[in-house]
C-alpha cells in the first residue's frame, strides 16, 4: 500500500469510529455509512484501474446517496408507526413511579396519568 492510501484510509477509520457516537437520525447514519462504503468500494475499483483517488469520490458520492435515500425510508416508516400509536389528545401528566421487580431489583417507570 502506498502511504497517501494508507493515511486516507485511517482518516476515514477514525472519522467512522467518531461519527458511530454521535447521537443521529437514520438519514444520517445511512448517508455515513453509505458514503464509507462506496469510497471503499469506489477506491478499490478505481486502484484496479489506476485512479483509485477518483474511484473513492465517486464511490463516496453515491454510496452517501443511496444511504441517506435508505434512511429517510426508514425515517418515514418509524414516524408514521409512531403517529398510529399515539394516544388520543387527552388532559393529563406524566408520573415517575418505583417499581419493584420479584427479585428485588427497582427500576423507575414513567407513566401517562390522565386527569379526572
């Protein structure tokens, strides 16, 4: 491996391990994920071929594409799960209440308490 490839490819590495704690939505991790895929891919391509520098842009534009497009679906589909499971628009609070399990562990529980 040539040394500017070798250095790209930890770069991208460390890039990876930093953006993986980043709290995100799907359209973002999937365009992260995508887009280090396809410069993955991209750059292998394009070594084979001579021009593996060009092969990873292009790999990275469009593995970033397909997976911001993926993540948006799956975006659209959590949200529209959430919508259904809403409960009716109703006058109440929210309790945290103790719980205790049989083997005596305690957890705290936060429940809806509609108003009476």
């Amino acid at each position: 491996m040539r040394p500017n490839l070798l250095s790209v490819m930890l770069l991208s590495a460390g890039v990876l391990v930093l953006a993986a704690g980043c709290q995100t939505t799907p359209t973002q991790q999937g365009a992260v994920l995508g887009g280090a895929l396809g410069a993955g891919a991209g750059a292998i391509i394009g070594n084979q071929s001579g021009h593996s520098g060009e092969g990873a842009l292009i790999g990275a534009a469009a593995g970033g594409l397909t997976g911001a497009l993926v993540g948006d679906q799956v975006d659209e589909n959590r949200q529209r799960r959430a919508g259904q499971n809403q409960r009716p628009a109703t006058r109440g609070h929210y309790e945290t209440r103790i719980v205790t399990t049989t083997s005596g562990e305690t957890y705290e529980e936060r429940v809806w308490v509609p108003d009476q």
